[in-house]
C-alpha cells in the first residue's frame, strides 16, 4: 500500500522496535509513517468496541495514531520523529493513568 522513496543519498536509518520486530525509518520519519512503510497499518484499538485503529490525518488532528512509545501512552506517532532504539507498542483501549501520572497543582 505504501512505498517508500528512497532518495539518491539516503542517510542511515534508524531502527525502533515495535512489539519485538524491529523497523528501519530514514532520519526525519515519524513513528507512523515509518509503521506505515513497514505494512503495519493498526496502531491502537478503540476503548469502547476495541476496533482497530490506524493514522488518518498524519497531522495531528485525528489522533487515530494513538501509540505507546518508550512506555508513554497517548503519543500520537504522527507527530513523533522515530529514533534509534525507541520502543513502540499498540495502545489497546484507553490509557491507565495512575497516581505518579498527575497534574502537579490540579488537586489530585
């Protein structure tokens, strides 16, 4: 579906890992379109019916693209520059925030 276009002097990638497989991204790729030339097209499912969910927009509006990254949930992989040794995984449902995830000074 996606095909990457690999310019005349391409730099060195990156490698990330998503869910133990590991993905090459040119410098300057974000998380999702590096996902997306990969083949991986669900990158989160929905809290309410747990359908499947991938990017949409690539801007930021969507937020579709809703991933875990280096263990923070709600990241959204469009707006996220792939970087070397970075950890990815689907976010199933919504997000736990516990405790140590509070707003200092919002009561909590």
């Amino acid at each position: 579906m996606f095909k990457r276009i690999t310019p005349e002097s391409a730099a060195q990638s990156v490698a990330f890992d998503f869910e133990g497989r590991t993905i090459a991204a040119w410098p300057g790729d974000t998380v999702a379109a590096a996902l997306l030339a990969a083949g991986e097209t669900q990158f989160r499912t929905t809290p309410e019916k747990n359908r499947p969910r991938g990017p949409f927009c690539m801007m930021g509006v969507c937020f579709d693209c809703l991933m875990v990254i280096d263990g923070e949930p709600n990241r959204q992989a469009c707006q996220v520059l792939a970087t070397e040794g970075m950890r990815v995984r689907r976010q199933n449902g919504a997000a736990e925030i516990g405790p140590d995830d509070a707003i200092p000074g919002d009561g909590a």
